[in-house]
C-alpha cells in the first residue's frame, strides 16, 4: 500500500512540539508528527511511552501543557472533547468511553443527541440511525433496547466504533481498537480502516500489537518514555526494525550489532 | 408476540416463549416497579389484616388500614417526602447525595411563613390574606432553596468538596439559620390561599373536581400511550402488542379511577360539614350534611411534580446526562458533556423541590415550626432507594422513587394505626431499609452475570 497523498500537500493534522507532564513527570516531551488525508500513521511503543497520553491531547480530553496543533494548515485551540469533534476528530478510546447504564443507541448519541421540535430526545429517530450504523458495521447486533453494560466486550467495541464513524469523521483515533476482540471481529475493524482510508479519513492507530500496524499503516511512529523515537516509512523497515525503536528508542541506523543481539536473545 | 417488520437488518426483539417474563416484557414495564407494587400490596393488605386483629371487635375482617379516610390522610403523608425523593434519584444517580434538603425544607418553609404571617402584613404594612400573599411566597420560597442548591452545588461540583460533606455542613447551616431569623418562635397564621397548598378537607378538590381530574388523566394515558405507538409504528421496531397497550390502558385508568372513588368515598368531617352548613346558610339534613372530600390538592401537586420529573429524566437531555455521568464520569466528558454544569443542576433541582415541600408541609400544619423538616433527608433517602435507586450510581427512576416513599409512609402509617411506639416504628423503618437493599443487591449480582 503506498501512501495516498502525496507527502509535500499540507498536512491534515500536524501536532508541532507537544509536552504533557503529569506533576514531574513528562508524559509527552515535544513531540511533532503529523497526518495526511486517508493516511493511516501506527503509534506504536511500550506502556508509559506516552502514545495515548499524545492522543488525548488532540481528541481534547487533555490539555497539552506545550505545542500546538495545527489542522490543515490552520493552528487550532482543542480544550475539550467538543472542540475536537466540531473539527471532525473523533477518537475510539481505549476503555471505549461508554456509560453502560445506557443503551446503544444512548451511547451513539451521547453528548449530540437528536431531538424532537420540543427539545424533547428523539429516541426512536437515534435508534433508527443506530440500527442502521450496526446493520453496516456488525449485522449480528441486535440488543438495541439494553444497557450495553450486558454486551459482549465485541459488541461494546462495535458500538464505541459507530459512535465515532457516524458522524462523518475527517480524522479518526483509535487507541488499540482490536484489543478485546476475537479474530473475526479482528478482521472486520481492519477492513473497516482500510474502507475509511479509501474514503480519505486520516487515521492515527494506536497498538501494541506490531503486526496490526505493519498490516494497516502506511508511517508508523515509535515512541518510548514520552518521546518520540522516529517515524518511518512502514516499507522502509523490518519488524524488528520497528521493535528495535521500541525497546531501544533509537532509530534503525543507530543501533549497534550488539543492541540487536541483546533485544532478540 | 407481534412483531412489526423491521426495516433495518436484524430483527427488532427476539421472540420469547410465553412466560410470565414474556408477557411482562411485552407490556415494557419495569419488573423492579412491579415488585414494588407486589410488596406495596402485601403491606396494605397486613395492615388492615391485623388492624383488624387488634381492634375493638378482634375481627382481622375489620380492619382501619383499608378505609377511605386512612388513605386519604396516606396519600397527603406522602406528599412531600416523595417530591423531594423525585429530585433525589437525580441526585443518587449521579453518585452523590444531599443530607441538607430537611434543613432546606425547614428554611424554607420558614421564610415562606415569615412573608405571609410578618413581612408582607406587618414589616411592609400591607395586610393579612393579599391575593398575591400565597404566590409570592411560594416563589420566594422555592427560588430561596433552588439558590441554596446552587450553593451546595456550586461546591460540590467546581469546588470539588466531596456533597457528604458539602450537604452535611448545609444541614447544620439553614437549620441554624432557622432560628436565627425570628428567635425560633412558631410562626402562624398563614394566608389562607397558602393553606390550600397544604391539603385537609378544604383543600381539597371535591367530588366533581375528582371526578373530572380522573377522567381527563385517563384521557391522558390513553393519549400518551396512543402517541407511543404510532412513534414505534413510524420507525417499525419494537411495537409494543395492541393487546399489552389495551391491557395498559385499561390497568392505568382503573387505577386512576379506583383512587378518586377512594378519596370521593371519604365525607368531610361532620364538624367541619356542620359549620359549613352554618356558614353557608344551608339547613343540615338530618344524619349531617354528606361532603365528599376528594382528591387532596398536595397530591395534585406530587402527581404534576411526578409527570415534570419523569419527563425531565426520561425525554430530556438533561436527564439523559445525569445517567450517563452517572454509568461513567469520564465517558460523559469524553462525550462532550459539561458535567459539572449538569450536576450543579442536580442541587439546583433538589433544593428547588424542597422548597416546594417545605410550602405543603408548612401549610399542612398551618404554621411554621423551626423542627419543619427535621430527618426528612433520612425518610427521602430511604424512599430513593427502596424505590430502586442504586448507590453505585447509573440507575434509577422517578415513578419508583414515588412508590418507594409511599411505601415508607405506609409503613410509619400503619405501624401508627397499630399503636407502636415511635422508637420501634425507627427500629422496623430501619431493618426494612437494609433489609430492602440487601435483596435488591443479591437479586442484582444474581442478575448480572
């Protein structure tokens, strides 16, 4: 898969030098990347590399304390959750952010529900879109009435999906999207990126799964304790090109023999 | 059962066999509140067993529980716990509490007696029983505990005080302010429009006005449930069976009807009837004058303050927000929520809703007392609950909430038909509460799985 744009248009999102520190601790230590329109950009790195602590910033659940965040060119201020999805960010987040007294539907719509002339919640008219999204996205879903509290982990995970390919996403993140499910489930989340690339979503994926990435991203960006290691061309490098990045946070070129041998006895 | 063909893959609701929990499914209602309704139904029925037992002729057949008058004063007792217990939900919901709302009550319904009995008469001169006097005392008053919700729950959520604490210190504060305003003297008379609010013979609707209130609510079941079905119908999913509408229909207008011919069967007092007479010019017919009592207005008032609450929690966006802060915090703000607003908002409620029950239980009594209110937070925390509120936050409704109080109240009510002494009745409330709560968790870990 080669990129789909060329990489001297302007990015779609370019997050230039962001730092995010949780009281001395630097989660996020100026950190730029960047992501062009139906490009897939795999975040990949150990826990605490700070890889959805990045995430958050640009979906608005976190302030960066540093950095700017640029869209298409044009700096933007992202404070909160509402910023993000008026820009058409929308972000699968890893526990999946549903509140599970609420059904499906509830879910879907939470924070953006349709209402009725009277201001009143239109139910039957969310159900309706919610069934149509699931018809779409996992056509075995049928429990539109309970808590998705009593959901299989799948169906939770299909339902945290609609929510944010619904309301036409230009910029899509998901933050370990096939870790809860089986591999048929798998399989669908990754023809569902590869359809949303087509449609020219610009997609970070964060995973800890390296072969995920190696299958579905076209960069694929490596950090390790907040910083960020490199990005590289997905056909540029190995698989333990890339796992070298992470447990050694040094780019390919600067590891020596002996590092190599060290990480792969 | 019926099923309209779905115009979406997958078909709407799966077919059950016909069991018991078929059929309830079918009729969409709560089992929870069915419950509720069972175990309301074995209480009235014991109480009245062994009021019987324990009366003059020792006839279990004969009992005090089940008669007009006993309802009626039922219905009037649980007016004010179960209005604050409507807000309370909100409150449970979203994983807080108020401890404060028995002070508010109190405050409240001391400031409201203090403008009609003092400060419009005598500070401003304008004299007794005003035809405005009623209402702006009750606008005061409400708006005086809608300000102090906003207080507490300004703390609560921006200050981020835990509401245990926030609440508790606001118990302490209005309730002291109570006597601080008029050196704790009771304050009496009120206006005479203000007492309406409070129930009695006088206040209350009537036979005709009963009559008619029923039967425009039974129009508006009928109306609402009607509008339902053709919304389902719209979208062609989950159509309720025309038999379980029927059957909806036909119990909820039963029950409305069955509820004003109670309260219509109970004749004012022949005291009372008397001096009417007098004073109307009316010659008593031997026997005493025959005044149906009908519907007290306070219950008016909870069933309007039911049907707002209910739609605000069911319909509304609002209401959407407090449970689903209530299911997940964090899932609320990542969806955009502004959660401290919403549940700012909840105090707001909460603390308006006790000045409303601080207007009936001040006017229930006919003047205002500095106790007004005293451990009313306990019997409205209890109602919540019973009624199916859940402390680990996320669930709840309003109509349970309802029934949870009048449950309580049935309980205090009977316990005080049967002469037993308040220490005990506390002991039996008590062991009820926990007992009712321990169930419903064993039944919801059974449930869950």
């Amino acid at each position: 898969m080669e990129p789909a744009v060329s990489p001297s248009q302007t990015p779609q999102v370019a997050m230039n030098r962001i730092s995010v520190a949780f009281g001395g601790v630097h989660a996020v230590e100026n950190v730029s990347i960047d992501l062009q329109a139906g490009e897939v950009v795999g975040l990949v790195g150990g826990n605490g590399a700070g890889k959805s602590t990045l995430m958050r910033v640009l979906s608005g659940a976190h302030p960066a304390d540093s950095g700017e965040i640029l869209l298409d060119g044009k700096p933007v201020t992202i404070s909160n959750p509402r910023d993000a999805k008026a820009y058409g960010i929308e972000t699968i987040y890893q526990t999946l952010a549903l509140a599970d007294n609420i059904d499906a539907a509830g879910n879907m719509f939470l924070g953006r529900e349709l209402r009725s002339r009277t201001g009143a919640l239109d139910d039957a008219a969310m159900e309706s879109a919610t069934r149509q999204v699931m018809g779409r996205l996992n056509p075995r879903f049928k429990n539109f009435k309970v808590p998705v509290k009593s959901l299989s982990g799948g169906q939770r995970q299909s339902v945290a999906i609609a929510r944010a390919i619904h309301f036409n996403a230009r910029i899509l993140i998901m933050d370990e999207p096939t870790a809860a499910l089986g591999p048929a489930e798998t399989t669908q989340v990754r023809e569902l990126v590869i359809q949303l690339k087509a449609e020219g979503i610009g997609i970070f994926l964060i995973s800890h799964d390296i072969h995920d990435v190696f299958d579905l991203a076209d960069r694929i960006a490596v950090m390790a304790t907040g910083k960020l290691v490199g990005v590289v061309d997905r056909h540029a490098v190995s698989k333990d090109d890339v796992l070298g990045m992470i447990i050694l946070g040094k780019m390919p070129g600067e590891i020596t023999e002996t590092e190599v041998a060290t990480v792969l006895h | 059962m019926s099923n309209a063909a779905s115009t979406v893959p997958g078909p709407s609701t799966e077919v059950r066999p016909s069991s018991a929990r078929g059929f309830f499914h079918a009729l969409g209602l709560d089992t929870r509140i069915l419950g509720m309704v069972a175990a309301l139904a074995i209480i009235w029925v014991g109480f009245q067993l062994m009021s019987g037992l324990t009366g003059p002729t020792h006839d279990p057949l004969n009992g005090t529980f089940l008669t007009a008058q006993n309802l009626y004063n039922l219905s009037q007792q649980t007016v004010t716990v179960a209005i604050m217990a409507t807000g309370m939900v909100l409150i449970i919901v979203s994983r807080n509490i108020d401890l404060s709302i028995g002070s508010i009550l109190g405050l409240t319904g001391y400031v409201m007696a203090m403008i009609q009995a003092v400060w419009i008469p005598k500070t401003l001169g304008l004299g007794f029983d005003q035809p405005y006097t009623w209402l702006v005392a009750l606008v005061i008053g409400v708006a005086l505990g809608a300000l102090i919700g906003a207080v507490q729950g300004f703390l609560v959520s921006y200050g981020g005080i835990p509401a245990f604490i926030v609440t508790l210190g606001g118990l302490l504060v209005w309730r002291g302010i109570v006597f601080e305003i008029n050196q704790g003297q009771t304050i009496s008379p009120l206006d005479k429009n203000f007492l309406l609010l409070g129930g009695g013979p006088t206040a209350s609707m009537g036979e005709l006005g009963s009559w008619v209130f029923g039967i425009l609510a039974c129009i508006g079941i009928v109306y609402s449930m009607v509008a339902t079905r053709r919304r389902q119908r719209e979208y062609g999913f989950n159509v309720r069976p025309m038999w379980a509408t029927a059957l909806l229909i036909v119990a909820g207008c039963a029950v409305v009807l069955g509820f004003v011919a109670i309260m219509v069967a109970y004749p004012w007092p022949p005291g009372l009837a008397t001096e009417y007479a007098k004073q109307n010019g009316i010659i008593e017919p031997p026997g005493g004058l025959q005044i149906a009592t009908g519907i007290a207005y306070p219950v008016v008032i909870l069933i309007g303050v039911t049907l707002a609450m209910t739609y605000l929690t069911t319909r509304r966006r609002f209401g959407r927000y407090v449970f689903a802060i209530g299911g997940n915090p964090e899932a609320a703000e990542l969806g955009g929520i502004n959660v401290r607003r919403t549940l700012m908002m909840t105090f707001v409620l909460i603390g308006g809703l006790a000045g409303l029950a601080g207007a009936v239980q001040a006017a229930r009594l006919q003047a205002a007392v500095t106790s007004l209110g005293t451990q009313a937070e306990l019997d409205v925390i209890a109602a919540a609950v019973i009624g199916g509120t859940s402390f680990s936050g996320g669930i709840g409704t309003i109509p349970g909430a309802v029934l949870g109080a009048l449950v309580m109240q049935s309980l205090r009510s009977g316990m005080l038909l049967l002469r037993v002494d308040s220490p005990i009745q506390d002991i039996v409330v008590g062991i009820v509460l926990v007992a009712a709560i321990g169930f419903d968790s064993y039944v919801r870990r059974r449930s869950g799985r």
